[in-house]
C-alpha cells in the first residue's frame, strides 16, 4: 500500500463515448507533472502552461499536447485545466484535472499521452475514493454512499445515499454507539484498577455500565429486527409474478414495463427462465420477475424453470400470484410454497373474458381472499382494465416496505442503520459480544476476572462497530467495499 500511494494515478472520471466534456482526473506525488501537457492557447513552453493552473480549483483555459517533445505539433485540443492542493482535494492529494471534448480519440490521445509520464498508471476501480479513505477524507460508509450515490435509479436512493455519503449520517449513528461502549468498557477498567485506591464503590460498575449496555443491546437489537428497509431502497424491491401456466404473468411483467418485455404465447410452457425487468414505482426501484408456469412435468428444462420458479418466490419481497378468472383450476395453492412473512397480491386475469353471473362470483371469492388479509386486484391484460387500481395497490406496498410512517428522523434512523449486508453481520457480532458481556455479569458480578472479561467483550462489541466505519482492522473489507467502484472514481 505504501509503494501504491507513492504512484500517481490516473482515469477517465466521465464516461467513455461521445459527449460534451470528458475529463480526466490525476492524483499523487507526481499529479503536477501532468501539467506538461498543457501550454496557453497559440501555443507556448510548458512552464507557462503550469502557471496558468497555479490557482487552487480554479479552470484556465489551455491547449493539450502530447509533451515536451512535440510542442510544434498540433495540440490534443483545447479545453480546461485545474489543480487541485494537496489535502484540499478529493484523495487528500495533488489532483490536476483536465477538461476536454469528449470525443474517443481525444480521450484516448490524452490518456495515451499520460501514459509516457514517469511512475504514472492508470488507476483501478475505486482507487481514487481508496486514496480519499486513506488519507482521512472519508470513511466506508461515506464511500458506500457515494457508490450507491454514482448507480442511483431512483429518486429515493439518490437521497439515501446523500445521507451516507454527505451527511455521513451512518457513519455519526454507528461512532455514537462505539463511543458508549468504550466508554463502558473505560469504566470497568478503571474499576479494575483503580477501584481499592480511589475508593470506587462496588455498584459504579453497575449504574454506569451494565444499565447502559444493556439500553443499548435493546437498541441494535431493534436494528436488526426491523425490516430492510435501507437495504430494500439501495438493491430495489423484489417483486415475483408466480402462477399457473397462461394466467397472464408475461402479459403482466409487459404491462408493468410498459414494452414488450416476454414473448406472450397461448402455448403453456413459453417462459423457460426467469425474466426480470426493473422499473420505478413511486420513486423507489423495483425489480419484477416473471417466472415459469408451476404444474407438473415431465419435461427436464420446464422442470428446472419451476424450480427456478419457486426460488425466487421464496426470495422476493412481494409475490404477485396470478390466476385466470375463467378457470378455477388456475389458482396455485400458496400454502405450499414457503412465502411466510411475504406479502401476497392476489390477481385475478382476463377478467373481460367474464359472464355477469362469473364477475358477480368472483367479487365474493376476491372479498373473502381480502378478508383473510391478503391484498387482491382483477385486471384485464388484453383491455388493461383494473390495472391502474393493480399498480397502485403494489407502488402502495413497495412504498410501506421502505418508509416507516410519518416521523421523518424515526424513518431515517431506521432506514440508515443498515444498507448493506456487512452492516448487518457487524452489528449483529456487537449484539453478540454485547449478550456475552452481560452473561457475564450475571455469572459473577463481584469477580474482577468476569468484570475483566465483561470489558473485553465490550471492546470486541466497540471493535465490530468499528469495522462498519473503518474506525479498525478493515484490510479485509476494502476490497469489497471498493472493487464494484467504477475507474475513476
């Protein structure tokens, strides 16, 4: 890490392919160096050029060449530069920018010649928000967030990760909690060493540190119970249309998607695979699955689509199961399938195909399904007939699997706690320790061992809430944390 942090990096931090502007951003020892490339318009010596972008952040007009040794050929083009100090930048390092068209070939004249710079290379994904981690200019959390923050969908995940990453409202929930157990476990310390010398009486230990952790324990707990909801805004809710074989589910994934999205055929057994389209339902990311039909086969390849079938029923957030109205043979028993704590919409397809005495039947038979606590809908594909009423009641769901009510910093406590699975296992290692450490107590209140050990596991809980933020040992999470990063960023 030390040879890498003494190179000097550099990327394209736009996209790749034409646009408007492209730029090209340089961080390191050696960034200022890449102001060799430039010189003032109509052309000057390289000295110039550095001058022209002495002033911190500021952009100066110049042209691109291709270095010193051709300063009388005709320049890259002509765009902007800046210069960013040394640790007022994003890494914490010198960071020069420049800001060309963004043509390919200018993108790639300029990275090729970056290239011919001594102890330059190119940078790898995420590795100049690693410099910014490193050099104290953000912590993991914030990282997370300004990842989530570049592949926002969603109006609500865009606010999530504002949050995360400039608010660091994560990171200020998980440091108050590690600063009470340090705290504690400060406490039983001292009790333990200073406890016969400064006269600390036998129940501090107890008022100041038990009481607290255990507040505290409940806390995270209550975390870790909730619903996912910061998890669910940031990957999207899963939404699988399960059902018998030509209920509908294609005709319902092409109607939610607003396109063609499956073939639609009347021959039982079309869809092989599962097929997901992602869509947005007020504001919050949406991903739906049309899965094959469920009935018995003896065909191998339908046979593992059913099975593909069941397991993302298994593994959605809202299972939407069809059936056809006219044909009551169509409706799949739920009790089956294992969809415990999942929400269930129960719809009814091809309700234009219906006779009076049929509708007048099937609003009985929708009533008694609603009165058993299941939300329900008849639609129409073909007509599109109820399925504004349809969408509705899902963007409703999907909304209430996300928020929390009407307290707003309730809603976001929650919602921010944890947005990613290694939150989860962390927090729950805290919990952990946390019961260990009061177990601990109960065993033996007045043993200076177990009050030793009952620290200890505070500190084990201090230190698995550390790892959320990069407050400790988190080598073996870095990777993880930045490898999904795009290059140049």
């Amino acid at each position: 890490m030390r040879r890498a942090a003494r190179e000097t990096i550099y990327a394209l931090a736009t996209a790749r392919g034409r646009a408007g502007v492209s730029v090209v951003r340089v961080s390191g020892p050696n960034a200022r160096d890449a102001l060799r490339l430039t010189r003032p318009p109509g052309g000057a010596n390289s000295s110039d050029g550095a001058a022209t972008a002495a002033e911190h952040g500021r952009l100066r007009l110049v042209e691109f060449a291709r270095g010193d040794a051709a300063r009388d050929e005709p320049p890259i083009d002509v765009g902007f530069v800046a210069v960013f100090a040394s640790p007022r930048s994003f890494t914490g390092e010198d960071v020069v920018e420049l800001h060309a068209h963004g043509s390919a070939a200018v993108q790639r004249a300029l990275m090729d010649a970056l290239g011919t710079l001594d102890n330059f290379r190119v940078a790898e994904a995420g590795e100049f928000s690693r410099r910014a981690f490193r050099n104290g200019k953000m912590d993991l959390t914030q990282a997370e967030g300004l990842a989530d923050l570049l592949d926002a969908d969603t109006e609500a995940q865009r606010r999530q990760a504002m949050m995360l990453s400039r608010n660091a409202a994560q990171r200020s929930m998980y440091e108050t909690w590690r600063k009470e157990l340090l705290t504690c476990a400060a406490y039983c310390e001292a009790a333990l060493d200073f406890g016969e010398e400064e006269d600390i009486a036998s129940d501090v230990v107890e008022r100041k540190v038990r009481e607290r952790v255990k507040a505290l324990r409940d806390t995270l707990q209550k975390y870790l119970d909730a619903p996912a909801r910061g998890e669910l805004i940031r990957r999207g809710v899963r939404v699988a249309l399960v059902g018998s074989p030509n209920v509908g589910k294609s005709s319902m994934l092409n109607a939610l998607a607003g396109r063609d999205a499956a073939i639609v055929s009347p021959h039982a057994g079309t869809t092989r695979d599962v097929l997901e389209v992602s869509l947005e339902l007020g504001g919050y990311k949406v991903i739906v699955s049309d899965t094959a039909g469920l009935r018995e086969t003896e065909d191998d390849v339908e046979k593992l689509g059913i099975a593909r079938a069941l397991e993302r029923a298994e593994d959605a957030d809202v299972v939407v199961a069809l059936a056809d109205a006219t044909n009551d043979a169509s409706n799949i028993d739920l009790k089956a399938l294992n969809l415990s704590k999942k929400t269930i919409v129960n719809v009814w397809n091809k309700s234009d195909a219906l006779s009076d005495g049929q509708t007048r039947e099937l609003m009985e038979i929708e009533n008694e399904t609603a009165a058993d606590g299941y939300e329900t809908a008849v639609v129409s594909c073909l007509t599109g007939a109820g399925l504004d009423g349809f969408i509705s009641t899902l963007t409703r769901i999907v909304a209430q699997k996300c928020t929390i009510g009407d307290d707003a910093s309730d809603a976001n406590d929650s919602t921010l706690a944890i947005t990613r699975s290694r939150h989860r296992v962390n927090l729950a290692r805290c919990v952990a320790s946390l019961d260990a450490a009061v177990a601990r107590a109960r065993a033996s209140s007045a043993s200076a061992s177990a009050l030793e050990l009952e620290a200890e596991e505070l500190k084990l809980a201090a230190r698995a809430l550390g790892r959320v933020t990069g407050a400790y040992d988190v080598e073996d999470v870095l990777d993880v944390v930045f490898r999904d990063f795009c290059v140049g960023k």
